[in-house]
C-alpha cells in the first residue's frame, strides 16, 4: 500500500504502559498506513501517562482521543470522566471500571456526545461487545454463556488432560504468564463477573451492577471431580451466564459441567468463547484468544478505529428489569460418605422429599468409604441447596458434599 501523506494526524494519549498499553504502542505503528487508508486519518500516540511520566492535562489538551489501560477504579473513573467532559472519545480495556460506574460514564459520555468503547474489556479479540450493539441490536436475546476468563479455563482444562492439582495447575500458569502473580479475581470468578454485568446490560438493556451478579470459584474444584465428569460424559468450565428468567434476569458466574455437544465444551486453554441464543437466531457462538498483550491491544486499536468513523455511543438502557437469584439447573453431586446399608437409600430419601430426582449414578470404593457421584435433573436452586445441607448433616457423611451446576446441551428459548 502506497503511503497516503495528506491524512491528518489523528493524536492518542496513552494512559498506562504496563502489558495492554506497551503492545498497543508497539502495534499502533504497524497499523497507521492501513488505518490511514481506511479512514483519511494517521492516528499517532500523542503522550503516555505512567506513575512516573507524563502530565494528563497535557495528554489530554493534545489528543483527539484518550486510552485508558491503567486499569483499576481509580484515578481511571477520574480521568476518563474529565477526557469526556472535555469532548475527547475514551476506549478503556478496564471491565471493573463500567461494571460498577458504567451508567454514569455511558451517561456522560451521551451527554457530551462523544464514544466510549469497550470491546477490549470484555472477551480480547472475541467481538462479542460489538455483536451485541451492533449485528444483534433488533434480537431479542434470551441467554448469554461465556467463558471469559482465559486462567480459569485454562487450569481447568490442564486439570483435566493431565490430572494434576489445582494449586499445580496454577503455578504452571503462572510460569506461563497465563496468571497473575495473584490470580484471585481470575480464580474467584470476580473478573468475569464484571464482563458478565456489562454483557447483560447490553443485551438486555437494563442495568446491571457487578454487585447484583452471583460469584463461584474455581478454587475448591479437584481432580477427582475431573475424573468423574468424565465417566459422566462432561467437562466443567467456568461459565458467566446471563438469561431471561419469569420477567426479569439472572446474571451469575460459576464453575458448571458441560456435556460434549455444548458449543462451550470444546474451548480449552487460555481461550474465551460467547455463545448468544435467541428464538430468531437459534444461537451462534464467537471464540478466540482472551488474554494476552497483543490480543487485548488488537481489540483496543480495533476500538479506535471505530471511534475515528462514529457511530451513536451505547444509549440509555430501557429496561428495568428485577435481577433472579432463584434459577432452575440440573447439579453435579459429589458425595463421600461412610461405606455401609442404606446410605444411597438415606441420601436419595432426602432428594425425593425434596422434589429432586437422580439422572444418573457412580459409586467407588474406597476402603471404609465410599464415593458417590450423581447428577440430578434440573430443579430450583434453593430447593437443592436446602437438600444439600440436609444430606451433610447425616451421620455417614464423612466431607462436606460438593455440588456443580450442569449445562444441557440443547438450545431452549
């Protein structure tokens, strides 16, 4: 491509040069000729903001548009809410930031009729922020599931192919770089939850605050649940769902067991995947890389390309919509209970009082003990969890029992 030498230059103030913001600098160069081409403009970084350089007021009256990747709350809120009020449009990488302020900055930013994008925030280079907004706007969409937190689905499917422990697990992907020196919010399901809140706004237009989504970890998951998922025919994920529920939604992350034909099954290592049903479109389902500098980079600078041609920002959510913590799944129940009669009659008696009904059974022995597996079909939550707590107060009980939530396969509108 010849170079185009009349494209006016088109500034960028880079806040933050740690992994994102360093391989967004590096990528910005390669692209500018192209982005010139496609756009009349040569974007260009016009300053970095670091804790040790760079004056923001100085960025910012030099820069058409600003980047926030420092991440964190603040002084990131601060200073994307003083480049809005000053005219500038914003592309952040920071899904904490809108899961808790996003209404007041989505506001501002329709109030000074500038763009604050954040595609990068949610799932890398999986454009699920711009499907929802954009390709899907007139679907009526009735479920979300996603896997999108690249750690978690990768100890999980490590824990899976080679059997090793979670805490091994985890310091390999550390070595690797796939986690943080502390991996918590990745490993607690807080990272997802704030993709999770900001997906279900989107797709539901009605306000969803990171507070208001259910949390669960990857951090008790064992092998051996591992190991029985298989003989069940499953493999678990960590999955952030957001669904239509009796009028209002349900917004929630959790460890969940998949059955192979689920399209989310076969996605392992440190990759997302987002698969969108809707009674028109049946579903579909995006995946690709969700971690990593150069990803999130590509995702940012697609951002800012997009705020070079603009479109409308998000706009006011028209929905108020009750959030439903009480939701009908079927469970994984993992049991280890005293080797004798009667224990399996006991503890299906308790299922059966409770409405709960078992699809399907492994048992192992393990000396005085013994080990029991099972799945139950779909029932409410609440009845469940009362049945657990039930179940663990039995004297043959000999651990706490476990319980993992299960995903059918098939499509329901």
């Amino acid at each position: 491509m010849t170079s185009d030498t009349t494209a006016a230059p088109f500034r960028i103030g880079l806040l933050g040069y740690g992994t994102v913001g360093a391989a967004f600098a590096e990528l910005l160069p390669l692209r500018a000729e192209q982005i010139a081409h496609v756009t009349g403009l040569r974007p260009e970084i016009g300053g970095v903001l670091t804790r040790s350089r760079g004056d923001f007021e100085q960025i910012l009256a030099s820069s058409d548009l600003i980047a926030e990747l420092i991440g964190g709350i603040e002084p990131a809120r601060d200073y994307v809410i003083r480049a809005m009020r000053a005219g500038k449009h914003v592309v952040t990488a920071n899904k904490q930031l809108l899961a808790q302020h996003g209404e007041e900055l989505w506001g501002i930013a329709r109030e000074q009729q500038v763009q604050l994008r954040f595609e990068a925030a949610v799932a890398g280079v999986v454009p699920v922020i711009r499907v929802l907004q954009e390709s899907l706007a007139a679907a009526h969409v009735e479920r979300i599931h996603g896997i999108v937190n690249g750690t978690s689905n990768f100890i999980l499917s490590e824990m899976a192919r080679t059997g090793a422990p979670y805490a091994d697990v985890l310091a390999a992907a550390q070595r690797l770089g796939y986690a943080e020196a502390d991996p918590s919010e990745d490993v607690n399901g807080k990272d997802a939850a704030a993709k999770m809140a900001i997906v279900a706004r989107l797709a539901f237009d009605t306000p969803v605050h990171l507070d208001q989504v259910a949390v669960e970890g990857i951090e008790r998951i064992g092998p051996d649940d591992l190991e029985y998922a298989r003989d069940l025919g499953l493999g678990l994920k960590l999955i952030g769902t957001a669904e239509r529920v009796n009028g209002g939604i349900s917004v929630r992350v959790h460890p969940a067991f998949l059955y192979a034909r689920h399209p989310l099954a076969s996605i392992d290592g440190p990759f997302n995947a987002v698969t969108i049903e809707s009674e028109a479109i049946t579903e579909i389902t995006m995946s690709g890389p969700g971690a990593g500098g150069p990803q999130t980079a590509s995702a940012v600078l697609g951002d800012v390309v997009s705020a070079m041609i603009p479109p409308a920002s998000t706009p006011e959510t028209s929905e108020r919509l009750e959030i439903v913590s009480d939701v009908v799944s079927p469970f994984y129940l993992h049991l280890e209970v005293l080797d004798e009669p009667g224990v399996l009659s006991r503890i299906t008696g308790v299922l059966g009082e409770h409405g709960i009904s078992v699809k399907s059974v492994v048992q192992k022995g393990l000396g005085d003990n013994a080990r029991l597996v099972m799945v139950v079909h779909p029932v409410l939550e609440s009845r469940f969890f009362a049945a657990v707590e039930q179940i663990a107060a039995l004297p043959a009980l000999r651990t706490q029992p476990r319980a993992i939530r299960v995903i059918e396969e098939e499509f329901s509108s």
